[in-house]
C-alpha cells in the first residue's frame, strides 16, 4: 500500500472521532467559540513546532508568502465556522461530511481540465455516482 493511502486512511479515521466529538459540543451558539478554542490550541502547538524545527534543524522559519498564509487562515477559520454549524443542524455528521465528496468532485474534474489529464469512463461514472448520492442523502432525509 503506497504511503499517502495509509496517511489519509490514518487522518480519516481520526476525522470521524472528530466529527463524532464535535456533533457532541457544538451548539449553534458556540460554534465561533469553539473554532476560535481549536484555533487557540492549534497555534500554541504550531509555535512549539516551529521552535522545534528552527532549532533542530537551524533553518528559517519565516514564510515565504505571508499575505497567502494569512488569507489561507482567514478562509479556514470562517469555513470552520460555517462547519461547525453545519454539523450541529445536521441530523448526522455523515451527511455534512459526504460532501467531502463532491469537493473532491469538483477538486478532479477541474485537475482533469487545467492538466488536460484524461478522464477514463470509470472516473466519470464515479464522479456522477458521487454526485447522485449526495441527492439522495440531502433530498430523503
């Protein structure tokens, strides 16, 4: 098994006890709260990362692209919020995160276009099949 299957087997196992824990704490009311508390807490352990690296490996840890970075945070923030609150409307986190798949979607058929990569009929059947699942769960709730 290739290295980055077992890597996101790895996350998406740790995903779905975060889905399930989040479904537990969210509260529309506490959604900013709580991403601002796991912002927090993912800062204080980038920071000691950082310490870490710099002084392992003696090299520099300024960024090349400050202003990406800082809109690439700001983006993440505000779509953690808005995920958040999608989980806690939700009937089952599942749901919210089955649209992972039409990101994912979307995400290879616009690879596909820029890379002028070719789509065999299986990618194309899988991609639609993902698309009409993602019907049936939000329409028949």
């Amino acid at each position: 098994m290739e290295t980055w299957v077992k890597l996101i087997l790895f996350v998406t196992l740790i995903n779905i006890f975060g889905f399930i824990l989040i479904k537990h704490l969210a509260k529309t009311d506490d959604s900013i709260i709580i991403t601002c508390y796991l912002s927090l807490f993912s800062s204080v352990f980038a920071i000691i990362l950082l310490f870490y690296k710099y002084y392992e490996n003696k090299i520099s840890i300024i960024p090349i692209n400050i202003a990406g970075i800082l809109l690439l945070s700001t983006w993440h923030f505000i779509t953690y919020i808005a995920l958040i609150n999608a989980v806690d409307y939700a009937s089952n986190p599942g749901f919210v995160r089955a649209f992972v798949a039409l990101e994912i979607s979307i995400l290879a058929v616009l690879y596909s276009i820029y890379y002028k990569e070719y789509m065999s009929i299986y990618k194309c059947i899988g991609l639609i099949s993902i698309v009409f699942g993602i019907i049936i769960i939000t329409c028949y709730e």
